[in-house]
C-alpha cells in the first residue's frame, strides 16, 4: 500500500474512533460525521456509531433531500428538538420507527467555512454543560486530525510530483536516436499536462512547421501548421527563451491564424542545440492554473535535457543545417516515420484525415544523362519547396524516403483537401520549374498514395502500399 494510502486508511480509522469515543463520552444512542459537499450539493457519511437496532445510513444524500440542509452553514452548536425543529420522517436513517427525541448538532469550520457536521442523537435531552469537555475535546482532535491528513496528503503529493519527474528525465537518453528523444520527452512533458497536450515544431522546406502532438483532444494542433508571426512560437524562437502567455479570447495564438481553439495558456520552450535554435516545443493546457512555477520549471528542463542528449551524438554541424531534415530540406524518415505511427494510435491521431503518398520524377534517366551532381540536388531542393503543402494553404509536410523519391503526410477534412494541394502539384509542374541559378527544368512527377486508416497492421504496411500504388502509374505512364 503506498503511503498516501496508508495515510487515508488510517485517518478513516482514527476519525470512526473519535466518532466512537464521543457517543460513549455523552452516552448518547447515535453519532454520525457527514461532510459537506458544495460542490455536488451532498452530505457525505465520514463514519457513525449507534447502539440501536434499526440505523441504516445513506453514504451520499443531496442537500435537498436532507433535514440538515438548513444548517449547512452553521457556525455554532446547536440543539434540534424532533417533532419541533425536525420532523421524525426527516429521519431518514431509521427505519420502522425514530427512537430518538433530541438532536445537537456540531459544526466543523475550516477557512471559515463549514466543511463537516457531526450529530449526537439522545432519548433524554443532553446536558451540555456536562458534555461541554468531551465535545470541546472532540472538536479540537477532529481538527488535529484533519489538518494533519492534508499536510501529509499534501507532501506526499509533492514528492510523488518530484520522484515522477526524476523517472521522466531518466526516460531521455543519448543512447535513443535524435527524434526518439523528441518523441519521449513529448510524453513525459504531457504526463504534467492534465487538459492539454504538447507540440513540436521543427524546420524543413525552409519554413517551421508542426510536425506531431501529443494527445489529439480539442485543443491539439494539428500537424503540418505553418509558424506565423505574433504568435508564441515565433516570439520564444526570436527571443530564445521560453515565453509563457495566457490565452485570451483566442489571442495570442500558439503558432498558426489557423488554428481552431486557442484557449488555457501557453508555454513555449526553445530547442537550443550547439547553440542554435533546432525547434520550439509547445506545451499548452486549458487550465492556466497548471503552470505553477514548479511544473514550468520541470516542462522547460525536460527539453533541455533532450536537447543536450541529442548534441551528445552530433559532430561539428554546419550553421545552416537544419538537423532533422536530408540535404534537401525534406524530413528525415524516422521523423515522419514517427508522425505515421501516431495516426495509427487512437490516443494520438489527428483529428483531420492524413494522406501518405511518394512521389517521385518519371523522367529521371533522361535528367541524370544530362546534368551534373550538384545541379540534380539543386533539382530535388527546388521540388522539395514547391511540395510544401502550406504553398497551396493545405497542411502537411514532405519527407525523404530516397533520393529522388520523396514521402508526404497531408491532412484535411475531406478528400477535397487532398485533390486541392495534388491539383496544385500538378500544375506547378506542368511548366518547367527554375533553379536558384536560373536554369528552367521540365519535370515529369508522378505519385501514388494511400489513405491512412485503422486497417493497416503497421506503418510499413502503409509505406509498402504506397509504393505499390507509386509503381501503377508509373508502369502506366512507363
């Protein structure tokens, strides 16, 4: 039994002594403890002791439905009479008939509140002068006990919150590979989030794009968002230091105008590696309550510690290159590998459509006969930018699969989405595209694609797929 448990069984105890304690104190037939619950508008039985027969208790009874719910508020002692302050079927707890005929009531205040009632019930009326020491004495070890319960409940909860954390950080290896890190530092940043979720944000196709999430509730962002200015994201990317923001009347937004709920608050974290700025993680929930400095601390710290286990396994890297992406500026595999598995989980798909397709160059020989190296990886970095789905205002990202062939995840509501940014792929290569040297070049791309959906065993599933239906059209055309 862990301690808090431990704790609680044993306040329950303590408090069914007390209650015990205090009937054979005043020699009284029936003594109970209801708290009172406001917020579901209920008595609550703690605990009772009788020496009568015919006593059955209710654990939960609406304020509406019992004889106490004039006194909810009540701050002092107080004697009922029944027959005269409360009638003998308001009794609910007995049951044949109420052998009882004096009521007192003693109320239990907290932060100046009335957090509990206990009630002795008498056939003779009490004398409280002569009780007034045992319930004066009862009173005062309720409330011992009470606050003693919630500072323990409270340490331990913090120490759980720390030994949790110290498990999360232990989670982040520079054994993993570089978007692993990424992938385990976004859950166990998310285990702090109750209402909300977590985003990473990278570079490739020369824009910062939303490339997987957490959690896929309400207010998650979906993949494939481009990073605008005035939003959060920007500001922590432009200042590189975490930057924290509520959210009010949907402003500021976390990274897109496009974004459907923008609600809670925000904390968004640079990705600093070597010193550069490699991506920006956003961590956001409804409650704006859950960012206690404590949680931004160990939020924040979280992504240090991947960042720094992502540079333990990197060589000198050149200033202009982004890390997750080939050199073409198209995700790497095991990123949108990654992303893909997420849209076969339940727990963190996308709540939009997602599309997995590859596309390639038809008339490749020819290309390869006629330039040279360098101008051939010129030639798969100017497709890569005019892939980019956010060119057409479609969401998604291209990947690398091979050279010469790139993958792509798109994302929308409805296959319109799709046919709106293929339509626009295909008109953009319907003439020849022009190298950043100037030189025009006529394309030949062909695609095949699947929808991603529950009935595939495994990403490869999906990928092998894809290229059998890549492999169609270009026997097709061939």
């Amino acid at each position: 039994m862990k301690r808090e448990d431990r704790s609680l069984a044993e306040f329950k105890q303590i408090m069914a002594d007390l209650v015990q304690l205090l009937r054979r104190a005043t020699s009284s037939q029936t003594v109970y403890l209801n708290w009172v619950n406001r917020t579901r508008g209920q008595f609550v039985l703690e605990t009772q002791s009788t020496e009568l027969p015919n006593v059955m208790f209710s654990d939960r009874v609406m304020f509406g439905q019992h004889f106490l719910e004039p006194y909810q508020d009540q701050e002092e002692t107080k004697a009922l009479t029944v027959g005269r302050d409360v009638s003998q079927d308001d009794l609910k707890h007995y049951y044949d008939f109420v052998p009882v005929r004096h009521l007192l009531l003693i109320p239990f205040r907290n932060n100046g509140e009335t957090v509990a009632i206990t009630v002795i019930e008498t056939e003779q009326e009490l004398d409280q002068s002569a009780c007034e020491e045992s319930i004066a004495s009862y009173k005062n070890a309720l409330a011992n006990v009470l606050n003693t319960y919630l500072e323990l409940t409270e340490l331990y909860g913090r120490e759980e919150v720390w030994e949790q954390y110290e498990e999360s950080i232990e989670q982040i290896s520079p054994k993993h590979h570089k978007v692993a890190i990424l992938d385990k530092m976004a859950v166990q940043m998310q285990q702090l989030l109750s209402s909300g979720g977590v985003t990473v944000v990278l570079r490739g196709m020369e824009v910062w794009t939303s490339v997987f999430s957490t959690s896929n509730s309400e207010l998650s962002l979906g993949p494939g968002m481009v990073l605008e200015e005035k939003s959060i994201a920007y500001d922590a990317l432009q200042k590189g230091d975490p930057q924290f923001s509520i959210h009010f009347n949907q402003n500021p937004k976390r990274l897109s105008g496009n974004e459907q709920k923008t609600e809670g608050a925000t904390l968004a974290i640079p990705l600093v590696i070597n010193g550069r700025r490699h991506g920006v993680i956003l961590a956001y929930d409804k409650n704006p309550l859950t960012f206690k400095e404590s949680t931004k601390h160990q939020l924040i710290n979280l992504v240090r510690v991947a960042a720094l286990s992502i540079q333990v396994n990197l060589g000198k890297l050149p200033v202009d290159k982004d890390l997750f992406t080939s050199d073409y500026g198209n995700f790497i595999p095991d990123l949108w590998e990654i992303s893909l598995q997420k849209e076969l989980d339940p727990e963190s798909r996308s709540e939009q459509n997602c599309w997995f397709g590859l596309i390639t160059i038809e008339n490749l020989r020819a290309l390869r006969s006629k330039y040279r190296l360098e101008e051939l990886k010129r030639i798969q970095k100017e497709m890569v930018k005019l892939l980019n789905p956010s060119r057409f205002n479609s969401f998604g990202y291209i990947g690398f699969n091979s050279d010469y062939v790139f993958s792509y995840l798109l994302y929308g509501t409805s296959e319109e989405d799709h046919k709106k940014w293929l339509d626009g792929v295909n008109s953009t290569f319907n003439t020849p595209i022009e190298l950043s040297d100037g030189k025009r070049i006529s394309l030949d791309v062909k695609y095949g694609y699947v929808t991603v959906h529950d009935g595939f065993e495994d990403i490869h599933d999906i990928v092998s797929q894809a290229k059998k239906e890549l492999s169609v059209v270009l026997n097709a055309t061939g």
